[in-house]
C-alpha cells in the first residue's frame, strides 16, 4: 500500500490545530481531496467523527489493518477496536511530540 500525501481509510493521524491539538486519530473515511472523517474510540466516537481539513494533520506512516479489515467487512469499526490502534501507535504520554525513541 502506497503511503504518500494523500491519507488512507486505516491511517494514524496527529491532530495538529483544534482543541484536540497533539492527539492521535484514525482516518474512518475520506471525502474528497482535503477533508477526511477521524475518530479514536474515546473522546471521537465511530458514529461521531470528527471532519478535519488533512492540513491540519500530521500524517503518520502508519496503516491499522485491523480498522481496514472491519470497515471493508461491515462497514463499521468499534470505538474498542480505534482505541486500541491510538495506543498501539502511541499517543505522547509525557514525551514531546518531537521526540523520537531508539
């Protein structure tokens, strides 16, 4: 899967402006060519995302097949399952954003 400036249904993204500012989503739906849909199980819930302009998010190479799996199979994703890729990719817990681990 060609990761390039275009965000991907599955994708981590960082929210760079907004109140949700440094927290990490997934990408549950793309509109069109600069507007995407993200939630991340907790504060965003699947049944309410959040539509973001893509420039105001970093995106991260980093594709959760699990959330591609269920959204091709059902159409649907649980908040329980967009949690748990938030934390599998890491959200900052004390860290910098800028920060970078070995």
């Amino acid at each position: 899967m060609n990761i390039g400036s275009s965000p991907q249904i599955g994708q981590i993204v960082r929210i760079l402006k907004g109140k949700d500012a440094g927290e990490a989503a997934v990408v549950i739906a793309v509109v069109d060519s600069r507007f995407v849909y993200i939630a991340d199980g907790d504060k965003r819930k699947f049944d309410a995302p959040k539509k973001k302009n893509i420039q105001h998010l970093e995106l991260i190479p980093f594709i959760s097949s699990e959330i591609v799996d269920s959204l091709e199979e059902t159409g649907r994703v649980t908040n329980g399952k967009l949690r748990f890729a938030v934390m599998k990719y890491g959200k900052p817990a004390g860290k910098s954003a800028n920060e970078k681990g070995d």
